[in-house]
C-alpha cells in the first residue's frame, strides 16, 4: 500500500542520515545525533521506533550463513553494547545530543 511505501521510505531517510553501527562505537558526533532528531521529527513515531528496529536486525544479520539459528555478531559483549545504544536512542527527542553520548 501506498502507506507502507511512505513508511519504508521513512525508514530509509533515517538510516540515510544516521549510522547505528557507528553511533555505537562513538564515531559520530552531537550535530549527527540533531540531524536524526530533525529528521525524526519531521516522521511518524512508528517509523522512528521501526527505524531502530531495523538497525538491530541489520546488525543480528552481520556474518549470519544460511542456515544459522543464531546471530554470530550478537554476541554477550555486543549486545549489551547494541542495548544500550538502543535505550539511549529511544531518549532522543527527551535529551540533549550531549546527554546522550
């Protein structure tokens, strides 16, 4: 439906402008924490939340094989890592980009 294809697109904008992996490793910066506030703003609620929804399931895909029945990324380590990247995100319109990090 042409309302599923606005969401998807939703989606895709968000990752287009933020990198969950990278914000997991410290690598972005305050101002690209505003710039996915900005854009998720200007988005339906659902797609944000689907937003991070989906950059979990990107990073269970990481060096998955046919077959797997699990993911060979998400590790103990990782994800408590990938939770709390998680957790902060979802604090996103709530905090600054500072409290954040």
């Amino acid at each position: 439906t042409e309302e599923t294809s606005d969401l998807v697109a939703s989606i895709s904008e968000l990752h287009e402008s933020f990198v969950f992996g990278q914000f997991m490793q410290a690598e972005n910066t305050p101002l690209s924490l505003q710039i996915l506030r900005q854009r998720a703003a200007e988005q339906d609620e659902a797609a944000y939340k689907l937003f991070l929804f989906s950059a979990l399931g990107m990073l269970a895909g990481i060096g998955a094989t046919a077959g797997a029945t699990h993911s060979p990324f998400l590790t103990e380590g990782t994800t408590v890592t990938v939770l709390y990247s998680l957790q902060a995100l979802q604090k996103l319109q709530q905090r600054s980009s500072q409290e954040i990090y």
